[in-house]
C-alpha cells in the first residue's frame, strides 16, 4: 500500500497509445480499452502510474504502446 501511495503523492504518469483495435480480440480487453479512455486508434492519454493502471495496461499490451 505504501508504494501505491508514493506513486500518487510523487504525480508520476504514463502516456498510453491504442495502435491496435480491440475488434476482433476479447471483450474484456474491449473494455479495459475503454477503462482507461482510450476512444479510436492513435488516441493518446496520460494516466496515473498506480498499480491498477499498469494492470491494465498489462492486459491489453498488445493493444497500446506505453511511454514513461
């Protein structure tokens, strides 16, 4: 719990890119996709680099492109 709470205070985040549509794979992995706010390919968001964001970036990785 203490590394959780270090990523939040210290405001350290990732940029995730969907380059590859979820159509085709799980829908599970559709709504991770969605989850996390990515909305048509090349979109890009910055998330929070918790331990729930990197879960799910470690689903769909085949989907996305991740950069610190």
């Amino acid at each position: 719990m203490a590394k959780a709470n270090a990523a939040k205070e210290s405001g350290k985040s990732v940029t995730v890119t969907l380059v590859k549509s979820p159509i085709g794979f799980n829908k599970v992995q559709g709504k991770v996709v969605q989850g996390m706010g990515l909305r048509k390919l090349n979109h890009t968001v910055t998330l929070k680099d918790t331990p729930e964001t990197r879960g799910m970036i470690f689903k769909v990785r085949h989907l996305v492109t991740v950069s610190e």
